[in-house]
C-alpha cells in the first residue's frame, strides 16, 4: 500500500517535471529562433500568454496578437529590458528599487484576455484616443482598431507589442499604476517605462528594438 502510494506520488511528480520539461524546451526554441545571443537564464523568466477572444477580431488580428505576444515575452524577457528598467529613475513602485522591479516583471507570468474595439474621437481628422485600455479589475486588454490597423501600411506590430506589455505586463498582471492624466513624471511609472513613454524620456521597448533586431519586425500576419 505504502508503495503503491510512493509510487503514484512519484508518478505523478514525473509526469509534471515532464510537462514542465516539454513547456521549458519550446520556450527555449521559440526564443532562441527569434533573437539567440540576448536571452539568458530563459527558464526563470515568466511567459505572459495573451489569449485572443475571437468573437471580437478577425483572424488576421488573432494571428498579430499571437505574433505581438511572442514579441512581448521576448522582450521582456531580455537581458536588454532588465538593464534598461534596472537603471531608471521609476516613481510608482510599489515601495521596489528599479533592481526589483526588473527582477519582478522578468518573473511576471500568467493569461490575459486581448480584444479589439474600435473608438475614434479626433476632432481635427485624427483619432485622438486611447490606443488600448482595461476596466479593472477585469484583466482584459481593448486593443483600439482605430489605431492598429493590422495590415495597414502604418500598422506596426512591434508597437502594438509595447501596447499588450504597458496594459498586461505593467499593469493587469504586474499591479504597477500611473496617473490618469499626463504628468512630467507620468513617463517613468513601470507601465509607461515598459511602454509608451515619450520619445524624449524612452521607454524599454523603443530602446530595445534595435538591440533586439525588432527594427524591421513589423507589418505582422499578411
Ligand atoms: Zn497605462
């Protein structure tokens, strides 16, 4: 009885260091496909899956989520992110050093609900509104059409990349926050420095992208 019950126990412990195994290998091979000298120690980093509701897009922006998504995980999970978020003067941290903020959203892990909506409010021609937003506490990100434009000339899937990490990463999964309106000090909160601070004060991705050779990554799923 007592080994049949050791042996179950070991069963299954082998059967989830399996999984884990087989979970750790593909990671490893999608990351070493897309960028093989930046990332290191692959397995202790945190993957995010960003998990398309199809009855809100069509299969093209499914297929530019999935791709954006890869890019994200990729990206935060570079050496080139950790430095650059390790080293900024961040406001909203939660009471972490920039070091531990790195080390925190390497780690952040977990599934977030990804939509498209489309809102265009710009009064002089232009859709001057928000590009992406959450209603928390519910996880999911609203992806604004009216600015990604998958298979647009302009759509760029690598900013849309930034935008799913600055909403997921920063905050539904990461619990960093920023002031709702614009602020000097707006762009160094965790979820602008992920994504979407100016250009003036940088942000991980935009610094990243030529590092990580993301610079041509861009029109998406054709
Ligand atoms: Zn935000």
């Amino acid at each position: 009885m007592l080994i049949s019950t050791r042996r179950s126990v070991r069963s299954a412990a082998t059967r989830s260091d399996t999984v884990s195994a087989n979970v750790i290998s593909l990671v490893s091979a999608a990351l070493i496909v897309l960028v093989p000298s930046s990332i290191s120690e692959a397995s202790s980093a945190g993957l995010v899956t960003f998990a398309a509701v199809a009855s809100s897009m069509t299969d093209r922006e499914a297929r530019a989520i999935a791709e954006a998504g890869e890019i994200a995980n990729v990206v935060k999970n570079s050496d080139c992110f950790r430095d650059f978020i390790a080293k900024r003067k961040l406001v909203g941290t939660r009471g972490r050093t920039a070091d531990e903020v790195a080390e925190d959203l390497r780690h952040v892990s977990g599934s977030v609900p990804v939509e498209f909506y489309f809102r265009c409010l710009g009064a002089m021609g232009g859709c001057g509104t928000a590009v992406a937003y959450r209603l928390p506490p519910d996880p999911t990100v609203y992806i604004n059409r009216a600015y990604y434009r998958v298979g647009a000339p302009d759509f760029d899937l690598y900013e849309l990349a930034g935008s799913l990490a600055h909403e997921a990463i920063g905050h539904a999964l990461g619990g960093y926050e920023h002031s709702f309106d614009w602020t000097p000090l707006r762009d160094f909160s965790v979820p602008y420095s992920i994504s979407g601070a100016s250009r003036e004060n940088d942000d991980a991705f935009r610094h990243c992208r030529a590092p990580l050779g993301f610079l041509t990554a861009a029109t998406g799923p054709g």
